[in-house]
C-alpha cells in the first residue's frame, strides 16, 4: 500500500512540474503562439497586473467554483494542490528561464513546451489525485459526452482561445497547433503513463474515477 501511495504522489508532481515547465517554454516563445489558456492569463496579466502564474490560480478557482455549483460535488485535495502548484511553478520557471530570441529558438522551446506540457498533463491525471480544474473540465466532458480525452481537450482548446483572443491575449500558429494538437498528445501520455504506473505498481489507474 505505501509504495502504492509513494508512485500515485511520485507521477502527480512529477506531472505538475513537467507541465508547468512545459507551460512556460511556450510562454517563452509567445510570438509563435501560447496555449489557450494562456492566451488568456498574459492578456490578464498585461492588462491588469499580477503574475501569470497568479491570473492561472484566480481562473482555476473560477472554474472549480462553477464546477462545484452544477456538479454539487467538492474537488480532490489533489485538484487545489495542482492549482496552487502549477501557477507557482509557473512564475518560477518563468523567472529562472532566460528570453528567447530569434524564430529557431523560439520554435524550439514551443516544440519541446509542447510535448512536455502534454506528456506532464497525462502523468499527474494517471496519478488520481485529483486533477486541476481544467483537466477536471475536460475529463467532464469526455466521459458525460462519451468524448475520447483528445476530442474533449481540443473542443475546449479551440472555445477558450477564441475567448482569449477577443480579451486581447496574444495568439498565433502556435494557439492553433496547440489547440488541435494538444489533445492527442495528452491521450498518447496517458497511455504509456497508465502502462508505466501498472509496470512499477502491479495496479491500474482509471483516470476518470
């Protein structure tokens, strides 16, 4: 039971740390185009204040809020520890992580931000600890709609850049690829994480329970 409990909590921060460092690599390359989300949080952040890393934390617990209303359900404690979490990783990569200059390096540190953010996102789901509040999001409507996690994460991708792009956030191609091709890498990590976990655990981890 305790090396059960030690790989849940092992593949929960692991997965934070990886997405929220995957997170900022995209931050870093902004001009090609920052994930959805995120198009709104620096728009936030720009226009009034505060990190983006905090405007992530306030979005997540509007969400959980609204989540909690209609669901007449209380998140995990693993939903807020992620929340908390991935915003504060988020403005300290932020900060320790050098500007990018030029297109090849930007394009670089997009790419790798990219498959990071997607691989770190299926590792803590696998965990099942409770997601965070967006994750939770895109859970709901795949299995309330009967959505695989790729068709769900890109629907929600698309509807939240468009909101982020009329509030003024920076978008690109970037946003785009994110929006569509972030689905299906969360589904691919949540296969070998799920394969991963059974190797070290000898247990399965449903990921929507």
């Amino acid at each position: 039971m305790e090396r059960h409990i030690y790989w849940r909590s092992t593949f929960f921060l692991l997965g934070i740390v990886i997405l929220s460092f995957g997170i900022t690599l995209t931050i870093k390359a902004k001009s090609i185009g920052v994930g959805s989300w995120d198009v709104l949080h620096i728009g936030l952040a720009d226009t009034f204040g505060l990190t983006i890393g905090t405007w992530s934390i306030i979005i997540g617990l509007i969400i959980l809020a609204i989540d909690s209303l209609f669901m007449k359900r209380l998140p995990k404690i693993g939903t807020f520890l992620d929340m908390f979490l991935a915003g504060i990783f988020i403005d300290i990569f932020n900060a320790i992580l050098p500007p990018f200059t030029g297109f090849l390096p930007q394009l670089l540190s997009f790419c790798i931000g990219l498959l990071l953010l997607g691989f770190g996102c299926g590792m803590y789901i696998v965990a099942n600890l409770g997601v965070g509040p967006r994750d939770a999001l895109m859970l709901l409507l795949s299995h309330k709609l009967g959505w695989s996690v790729g068709q769900a994460r890109t629907t929600m991708e698309v509807l939240v850049a468009i909101i982020g792009f009329l509030l003024g956030g920076p978008i690109g191609v970037g946003t785009v690829i994110m929006s569509f091709g972030l689905g299906p890498i969360v589904q691919w990590a949540l296969k070998i994480n799920e394969k991963l976990f059974f190797a070290l655990t000898g247990k399965e981890s449903s990921a929507y329970n």
